[in-house]
C-alpha cells in the first residue's frame, strides 16, 4: 500500500517555490498520489491595518486574489502541473492549509523549510503548539533562505 | 528518479515511535531507499546539574547509553528493521540529528511530530532558526501527543 495518496504543495511566490513543486511530482510519481496546490493569502487589512474593514480594502482582497491566482496558474503551467486542483484561500497560512488538506482528504502536506508559506507558519507559538492541528504528515523540503 | 535514496528515522521511546518506523519503512519501500535510526541521549548532567562533571555522572551516562542501544535494538527487532544500521548518539538532539544525516549522506529526516525527538526539537527559538541547519528534507509524521 503506498504511504500517501495525496499530496497538498503549499506554494508562496518565492524564488525557490518551484523546487518544493518539482519534488511534490517527484512523490507523486512514487506513490501514484494525486497533487493538489494551495496559495493562502494573508488579509491585506491584517498586513496593513488594525482598523476597521473600508470598502477599499475589500477591493484591494479582490485584486490580491485575482493576482494570486493568475499567479499561481503561471506557476502551475510553468511546472506541468496545471492539470492539478490549485486553490487560493485568505486568511491565516496556518488554519487554510490544515483546514484545506482535511476538506480535501490529503495525506501529505508538502511546504518549504523557509519562506512565506514555510513550515515556519504551521508552527505555534508556544511549543505544544508545535504542528499542532495539522491533519496529516508535514514534509518540509530543504530551500535556502 | 527516486526522490530519496536514505532515510534517517530519529526515535524516541515513546509510545508512538513504532508508528514513526512503520511509515520510514513504507518510505523506504516506495523509493528503493535505504534506512538508518538514531536515538539521542541527552547527557545526564545537563539535563541534571549545572556543576562540574563528576566521574559517577560519566558513569550514569555510559550506563544510559547502553540502556538507550538496547532498548534501541529491541525497538528495530519489533519493526522487523534489526537489520538496518542503528546510531546512538550523545549530545544535543538536533546538532546530532543533522550531524548524523550529513555523515551518512541521508537525504529524508523522518520524526514525529510531537514528542522527545520530535520535529519541535529540530526547531530553533527564533523564527530564522527554524530547521536551520538541516542537510536535507524533514518529514513529520503525525503522531497523538
């Protein structure tokens, strides 16, 4: 029986992102596992802002998604996995990717050690929180800072 | 090719430490990889005193050692892996972890994601420490607190 049979690849838009896609396939391949990406976008209005939500910041979400998934179809094509389910949720990295892998029964989570969407931003703050939540393994595949 | 070609398990005695072996052989199987284990022994007397050694506390090691090859080797016999190599180090879990990997040019670390030698141990206190260090990817399975 093979270990995983679907791998969700946690992408940022960082320069070594394509490395974690490359090795996600890599797996796949090995396992005969279906892929799936996720983007999470952070809230321009949590990045930016303690007040209250203006009718421009909601516009300013709307434009950050488009850009994200116009981004992450680029990305998808340019690795030959556009055939794949992408996804690009807002809100906190850590809660969308865990809630996304459990939705979409993934058995693998497949991030960098680094980066924006790296393990760095599934980890907690105290030490039990450590991955706590997640649904499934956690692959954190070695990038450079 | 296969995405990696040796596997280091990093046990614990803990409860779920069987689990963590299982899944690397599962690996293992699916990549034509090799396995190796380690299990770390934190020194008596950091964890005990800030003094000076004293000739009964090398004493205490040694014999904390033998116990941890033992119990180590039985633990490999149970997971019907008593014939890959087993590493029992001494020092700092995640020093010895990534120094262990690099020597034997491992190229997947495979812990669990809670416990003694859990990937929480890998982690650094700030947020650039996080698997800094490691010599190649790093899979946490997950594993019940």
């Amino acid at each position: 029986m093979p270990a995983y049979s679907h791998l969700l690849l946690a992408v940022d838009f960082s320069p070594n992102t394509g490395h974690i896609i490359d090795r996600g396939v890599e797996l796949a391949t090995a396992f005969g596992a279906r892929i799936s990406l996720v983007h999470v976008v952070e809230f321009a209005q949590v990045d930016l802002s303690n007040e209250l939500v203006m009718p421009q910041e909601l516009e300013l979400d709307k434009e950050l998604l488009n850009l994200a998934e116009n981004r992450l179809r680029e990305l998808a094509q340019k690795h030959g996995v556009e055939q794949h389910p992408r996804h690009v949720r807002q809100g906190s990295t850590k809660r969308e990717i865990f809630n996304l892998a459990a939705e979409q029964g993934a058995d693998l989570i497949v991030l960098g050690s680094h980066g924006r969407s790296g393990i760095q931003l599934l980890l907690g703050s105290t030490a039990n929180a450590v991955l706590h939540g997640s649904p499934c393994d956690v692959l954190a595949v070695r990038v450079q800072n």
